[in-house]
C-alpha cells in the first residue's frame, strides 16, 4: 500500500498525508518501519518537505546523494 502511494506523488509528501492517503489506517511506528526499508533499498528518498519515490539503479547517483550536506 504504501508503495503504491508513493509511486503516484510528483512531489515529496509528509508522513501524515502519507497516512491519510493510504486505504487503510495505519499507525505510525509500521510506516516509519516501512520507509526506512525503502529508504534503506535506495528507492525512497527522505528530507525536510517529506518522503519521495526515487527509485534509481545507478549507483554513482546514489553515491553523490551522500555526500550532499544536510541542512
């Protein structure tokens, strides 16, 4: 389910309007859970606005994303 959300946003979305929008109501602890394995599998990107689908094979880009300074 939350895949499948993510997968349809243009933009960064928030955990809340990530719950919101999900079919089913989900508590906040197994979302945070599921966004740090997609974070952790490369295909969630997550910052200040909130969370967006960034699945990207290559490699170098995900590499360069790290080294980026957090604000």
């Amino acid at each position: 389910m939350v895949e499948e959300v993510l997968r349809r946003q243009d933009r960064p979305i928030s955990l809340n309007r990530l719950k919101a929008l999900l079919p089913r109501q989900v508590m906040h602890r197994p979302l945070r859970l599921a966004i740090d394995h997609y974070r952790r599998l490369g295909c969630v990107t997550e910052g200040s606005k909130g969370v967006l689908w960034t699945l990207n094979a290559d490699s170098r880009f995900w590499t360069a994303v790290e080294d980026w300074e957090r604000r």
